[in-house]
C-alpha cells in the first residue's frame, strides 16, 4: 500500500524536492554550495580540535590524509542520519494545511523527508568521492559495500523518525527531546575518535549503539579500504528493521488520528 501510493505519486515527489532545493538556496549568493559549506566547516572545527590528539592513535593512519578521511566518512555520514530523524520529526507539524487535505497521502511526507535528506547527502558524499580519487584513497571494490551500508543506516533512521515525528503530533515534548538525546548519540558514536581509544567500560556501553558497526563498516571501507565486518552489521540491521516496523505501525495506526489533532 505504502509502495504503490509513492509510486502513484511519483510526479508530485520529483517536483516537491525539486522546489524544495530552489526555494532552501533561492536569493543566496553562493546557492548549492552552503550544502557543502556547513558539513565541511564542522569537519574542518573537529579536524583542528582532535587531530593531534587522536590521529596518534587512529588505526590505518599510515597517510597525512587519514585522519579527515576518517572524520568525513562519520560525520557526512551521521549528518544523513540526523538529518533524516530532524526531517521526520517536525513533517507532519510543519505541514498540517498538506495533512488535513483528505486527497494527499500522508506517507509522501516520510517519502519526502527522506528524499530531501538523501539528496543533500548525495551532493556532499560525491564531493568527498571526488576528493578521494584526487589523492588516491579510493577503497576500490570495497566502494561497493557503501549501498548495504547507507541502506542500513537510511531505513534504521526513517523507521525511528517516522516513529518520532508521528508521536510528536500528540506529544510535542518529543521533538525537544529527541533533539537533546541525538546530541548524547553523536558523542557515544565513534565519529570523532577510535573505538579503540575508548576505555573498556565505555568501549563495552559504545558497542551496544547500534550505529557503532555501521560507522566502523564505513571507516574500514573508506579509511582502511577494505570489506566490511558483515557479521557486525547483522545487530544494527536486525534493529533497523525493528524501527522500520514500530514506524510503520504507528504511522498506520494513527494516520487517521493525525489530522484531527492537527
């Protein structure tokens, strides 16, 4: 049902991105360019602030480069996350003349909030693939292992944004919070640092977020240029799945509801 009512209204998606870039970047003098501008300034603070005290003891640092590498392929890659779980939150606050339209199917919202975020991540993420090719850090064949990897972190993220943006029509304490609590997360993931710099008491509490294989699989293609850990991956994929469902559910549980309380 979800599948068919995107596809049905596959025209109307195309062009809501569409606008939705030229209106984010309209009247700016440097336009799509802030997309890059922001991720990158985020990199560049981090980079300055924790290279001499981590790069030391980064794994795979046998290059000047591997530090930043290590950085873009977490921080690009949690801004996707993020920005997919901010997106979903407010979705159906922010577009409640949309919701009460009885011939507008709401699940086009998630569809688009994902969209938007995918799209941003896609200008971003090709720009460091550029750079990686420039300085011959490309990972080659393990490239591939990229897909299954953002698939995993997409749908955990859509599952769990859905779910959260649509308590958060009844409960607006939520976006608040969720906010707060993705401030926590960034810091329990290994992004910025190595696991391996951790002590053990944390680096045990580290591996139960399950966005910590995810971020390894990615610096181990993208700074170490090799496969993946697939096993690691089977716990954040299970977990994926599972917000996947609790998303879906309550979205279809309530998407009547939605409306009314709007």
């Amino acid at each position: 049902m979800f599948v068919l009512n995107l596809w049905r209204y596959r025209d109307f998606l195309r062009g809501a991105v569409q606008r939705e870039l030229q209106a984010r970047y309209r009247g700016s003098l440097l336009g799509m360019a802030w997309a890059l501008l922001n991720p990158l300034a985020m990199i560049a603070v981090y980079a300055v602030i924790f290279s001499q005290v981590v790069s030391v003891k980064l794994p795979r640092s046998d290059s000047s480069f591997a530090y930043s590498i290590h950085l873009c392929a977490g921080v690009l890659t949690w801004g996707l996350f993020a920005q997919i779980i901010d997106r979903s939150l407010v979705m159906f606050v922010h577009n409640a003349h949309l919701v009460k339209k009885i011939n507008f199917p709401r699940v086009c919202l998630p569809a688009l909030a994902v969209l938007n975020s995918i799209v941003d991540f896609a200008i971003i993420f090709s720009v460091f693939i550029v750079f990686l090719l420039l300085i011959g850090r490309f990972p080659g064949l393990p490239s591939l292992a990229l897909a299954p990897l953002i698939g995993i972190l997409a749908l955990f993220a859509t599952g769990l944004g859905v779910a959260l943006g649509t308590a958060n029509v009844f409960f607006r304490d939520v976006e608040q919070m969720a906010r707060v609590i993705l401030q926590f997360w960034f810091w329990l993931t290994p992004i910025i640092y190595p696991l391996s710099i951790l002590p053990e008491s944390i680096g045990r509490v580290a591996a139960w977020n399950p966005l910590t294989p995810v971020m390894i699989g990615f610096q181990d293609v993208l700074v170490g240029g090799q496969w993946p850990d697939w096993a690691s991956l089977a716990y954040p994929g299970v977990i994926a799945l599972a917000c996947a469902a609790l998303g879906a559910g309550l979205f279809r549980r309530h998407a009547a509801d939605i409306a009314d309380e709007l």
